[in-house]
C-alpha cells in the first residue's frame, strides 16, 4: 500500500483539483490573519496541497516544529513564517517528486521572508527514528491528512511521543470514519489515495493515541466528508467520514478522564489575534477576564504549555470532586455526511 501512496501522490495527482472527494480539501475558514501568509506561498506549491484541515495554533513564534507528511510544503512556509527566524520547521515524507517541488521553491521563500528556517528529509513517518531528528526536540508536531495514509499509526504517534518536548503537542487533521472500514475496502487503491479507506475509526483512534501515551486528546475542529463520485460513494455504502483536528499534549500527569478538582482558569486576552476570545478545543472557548471552572487535565495543559503565561490559574490538586461534568465517550464528531 505504500508503494501505491507514493504512486498517487506522486504521479496521478498533479494538484488538488486531481481529487475526487472533498477529503483532501481545506473547507475550513482561513483566519483573515493567515490569508496574507498563505498568499506568499509559491503558488505551484499550494496547487499540490491536499490537506484537510488548518494546523497552525496560536503561539508559533520561536518554535521548533516537524510536520508530517509535508508533501510540497505549503504547511512547512505557512508555518515558517509563524515561527520566525528563531524557529525551525522541518518537514517529513517519503513522495519524493512532491519533495522535489518543495526543494525547488525553498530559495525563492527564503528570499521572499528575509531568513531561512526550513528543511526537509525524505522518509516515513512511521520510521522516525531512522532519519536525524533528536528525540524531545520539537516544540510542535504537525500533520494534514497523512496518518490515514499510514501503513503503522501506532509506531507514528509513537515516534511523535518520542520527538515532543514535555508540554509540547501534536497538532493535526486528519479523516475519520463512524465505525471501522471493511477490510476489503482498505486494499481499494483509489478509497486509499482519496484519504477514506485508511482512516481510523473515531474510537480505535482515541485508543492508540492513549497507548501511545496522550492520555486525553482533544477534538478542535470537525467537519462531515462528502463524496461526489458515484462510484466511490456506492462502494464506501453506510460510512460516514469525517475530517477532524485533534491536539494532543504530551503530558505526562494527563489524567485518563477529565476529573474535577474544582480549579478555574481567567484568559488574559493577551495572545496575538485573540484579544476577545481563544478556542482551546471544542469544548473550551475561553473569554477574556472571565473566570471558567476546568478539569484537572485542561489546567494542566494551559499551565504546563506556552499557553501558560497568558492565563490565570486557581486552585490545586489537594481536593477531588469525581467526574468533571460533561466527560462522556459518544462520537464527538457534529453533523451529517451528504
């Protein structure tokens, strides 16, 4: 299947608009204060993005961030300019003519920002370790729409866990499925290509990521799937897809369940682009100077994180209260699939 990826990727995809379901496509409103970013990217990069989601958190500056599955790179110079001269991003895949494009353009965006901050490595996301990237090095780890295409989703959030600072996270979009594909769909080579045969189901991925070590993973963003073609949406039948962004801290006192142990948090309003509110998660969307009663697991993750300096923390872990109100397990995932 991997050699079939990289064909497709490769080879028969020429851009985005090469693609037959909505998938791989960014639906997502672009935040006006990325759009002038976005629009310095060189343009043959962005016409090979197939990316589902947006993966660019507040508080980039300085930061050492890897993306996976850079393909072109359009990710890897959007974030490149977050991070500034002090930062670093590099990026990760194993389709070399996307790489090719990517490499080709990094002279001109390095001329075009006045610095140059990227790097890219060819390999799999699934071999991390094989290729030079120090282990707890990285700030932040990215992804869009490439751990479905993973052949070994264990051993990539696995290689991830080993790659992140302590309070550092992963910060990635990716297509879901509301139960588990049939096997004999995961061999259908277009299915694969198109992002829908190899995505987990929203479950088994919550699952993975807490053996993997990230104890309490976070839905940001969600979003239903359409497929247009006939064809594939007569061979996919009942399933419905969804592309989601999840963070994922790496914490290592996270907690298996959100527990209350009646703390609160006060955004300070004080982040760039977010002076009235921040949308931590789907759940969490913070006001600024208004007091918000939280678990442990979220106090943990403004407190231990580069968030911290922009909250106000009450409260401790010397008293327990049981479940925090609202921590359940149905499907976190809204809406409908046309």
């Amino acid at each position: 299947m991997q050699e079939q990826v990289q064909a497709y990727y490769g080879q028969e995809l020429q851009c985005s608009d090469d693609l037959r379901t909505n998938a791989c496509c960014d639906a997502e409103a672009v935040p006006d204060r990325l759009k002038p970013l976005l629009a310095r990217v060189h343009p043959e990069v962005s016409r090979r993005y197939y990316g589902c989601g947006l993966v660019a958190p507040p508080l980039l500056d300085g930061l050492r961030v890897l993306d996976l599955g850079c393909g072109s790179g359009r990710d890897v110079y959007l974030l490149a300019q977050l991070v500034g001269a002090s930062g670093e991003v590099v990026g990760v895949d194993m389709t070399a003519p996307q790489l090719a494009v990517a490499e080709a353009h990094r002279q001109h965006h390095a001329d075009l920002f006045g610095f140059s901050n990227v790097r890219f490595l060819e390999g799999r996301i699934e071999a991390l370790e094989a290729l030079p990237l120090e282990p707890t090095s990285f700030d932040l780890v990215i992804s869009n729409c490439v751990l479905n295409l993973s052949i070994d989703k264990p051993a990539v959030l696995q290689g991830v866990k080993r790659l992140l600072k302590t309070g550092g996270e992963f910060y990635f979009a990716d297509v879901y499925s509301d139960r588990r594909v049939p096997e004999p769909l995961r061999h259908d080579p277009v299915l694969y290509g198109e992002c829908l045969s190899g995505a987990l189901y929203w479950n088994d991925f919550l699952r993975l990521a807490r053996r993997a070590g990230f104890a309490d993973p976070r839905l940001v963003h969600d979003r239903p799937l359409s497929i247009g073609d006939p064809g594939l949406l007569a061979r996919t039948g009942p399933i419905r897809f969804f592309s989601a962004t999840y963070r994922l801290f790496h914490l290592p006192e996270l907690e298996d369940a959100c527990e209350d142990h009646g703390q609160a948090v006060c955004y300070r309003g004080s982040i760039d682009g977010h002076p009235d509110t921040l949308l931590f998660d789907k759940h969490h969307r913070f006001d600024s100077g208004r007091v918000v009663p939280v678990c442990g697991n979220t106090w943990r993750m403004l407190a231990d994180s580069r968030l911290a300096p922009h909250f106000s923390f009450m409260g401790d872990f010397s008293r327990h209260f049981g479940l925090f109100a609202g921590c359940g397990s149905t499907m976190p995932f809204s809406g409908g699939c046309c």
